[in-house]
C-alpha cells in the first residue's frame, strides 16, 4: 500500500514485479486499487503508541533529553552515500524532535572507542538490494558484547540475527502493513495491533534463546534478546510509528 499524510485514501497495491536498479528496488505495478483509510480522520497516527507510553518516558531518569548522544550505524554500501539520507537522516530528525541528539558513523569506521562514548545505539536499515554489510560482518561483531541499549531496524535486525546465529531468508514487502504484537516489552508496549511501514527482501529467523515479540520464528518482525536491552525491527519506524524511537532512546542502560 502507498500512503500520505495528506491523502484522503490509499493506494493498495493488488499486483505487482519486481526489478532492480543498481542498490534501489523498484516495483513495476500491474494492478492497484483505492482503499479507506480506517479511523484516519479520527486519529491521523492509527499505531499510536502503547498504554502507558507517556508514563514511562515521564517516570525515566537515566537522563535528560539532549545530555547524551545517541549513535547511528549507516549499514549502506558506502560511506556518506546519498543512501544514508534516506534511511539514517530520518532516524536523526526524528529523535531531534523529540529532543536527543546523535551522530552518524558507517559501520567499516567504528572503533572501540567510538561505540564505547554512547550510552546507545541503533543499526540502520538499507537500500532493497544493499546487503554488503552481511560481507564484512568482522565489522560488526562487537554486538555480541553490547550490553548497552542497541536496536536494529531493518537490515540492522538481519545483523543482529546473523550475529547471534540466525539466518536470513528472502522475504521481500513493501508498504504499510498490520502486524500483531504477540507479547509485552518495553519497546513496543502490550500485545496489540500496529500498523508499521516494511521495506524489506529480506528477513531473519530468531536467534536462539531470543524473545519473540512479533511476526514468527522463520521471519520474526520484532525481537528481544532474552537478557541484555537489543531489539531488532524489521519495519521501519522512522516511517510509521516514530514514536518507538523516543522509547528507545528512553530505554535505561
């Protein structure tokens, strides 16, 4: 499905083949309809956040927005791509929104110290045909030893799986989509139903001994290490229901 703010309906997508464009994923659509946009008028975000939400962020006191940066890992084929613009930049504006700051590295530049001067962290997602980061995982295993608040979104989820002894099988979707939270977790609240936006070839099976917060096991959507604050997304939040990202950023170390 294709959506706007400023839409009155949606476009849902009934059929459509795929193709490539160097690192960028297009879809050749054949079939399309209109559809309602349920409660859209009544509530202009229907993924609202979960009950509790505002209580939680009021009740933290790790520390005060702004006092700490959070980092930002671009997994894109290249540094300072015009692809970190797309599904990085995102991520920072909407956290500068709510009052945090950050900063961007690319994956192949981290040092010890560099992830060590945050107090959190989130993996970026990619392009549709970008997977180079599963070439040089040797970037990438310093996750294993995170015991500060990390989530991956997307790709960065596929990471975290990989990381941990996970797969990763095709699985391509785009556009908005209705999931069901299947248990409780500080990131995302109680079990319900969310509307997330998906843009993905790929996902990734639940490493072992990992909780399973949506989706299944062979393509899990969200996840939860069973003792340390990771989580991995495969929808992207940034897009649709921001609002996980200030729970995040709020999460304590």
């Amino acid at each position: 499905m294709v959506d706007g703010p400023i839409f009155q309906q949606r476009i849902e997508i009934l059929k459509a083949s795929q193709i490539y464009a160097h690192h960028r994923g297009q879809f050749i659509i054949e079939k399309a309809g209109l559809a309602e946009k349920r409660g859209r008028q009544e509530n202009p975000e229907p993924s609202h956040p979960p009950a509790g939400h505002h209580r939680l962020l009021q009740a933290s006191e790790r520390a005060e927005k702004g006092s700490s940066k959070i980092l930002l890992v671009d997994l894109c084929a290249a540094p300072n791509s015009l692809f970190e613009c797309e599904f990085v930049y995102p991520i920072r504006a909407a956290l500068k929104e709510y009052g945090y700051g950050s900063d961007i590295l690319h994956y192949s530049m981290l040092t010890p110290q560099a992830i060590d001067s945050y107090e959190k962290i989130i993996l970026c997602g990619t392009p549709l045909k970008d997977d180079g980061y599963l070439c040089h995982l040797d970037h990438l295993y310093w996750i294993r030893d995170c015991r500060k608040p990390l989530m991956g979104i997307c790709a960065g989820m596929q990471v975290i799986s990989v990381i941990y002894g996970g797969c990763i099988l095709p699985c391509p979707a785009i556009g908005l989509m209705e999931i069901e939270i299947h248990r409780e977790s500080l990131l995302l609240g109680e079990p319900r139903s969310l509307e997330v936006y998906q843009l993905h070839n790929h996902a990734a099976t639940l490493p072992q001994g990992f909780s399973l917060i949506a989706g299944s096991g062979d393509a899990a959507l969200a996840f939860q290490h069973p003792c340390l604050p990771t989580f991995g997304l495969l929808f992207h939040p940034e897009v649709r229901c921001r609002w996980i990202l200030e729970r995040f950023a709020k999460l304590p170390g």
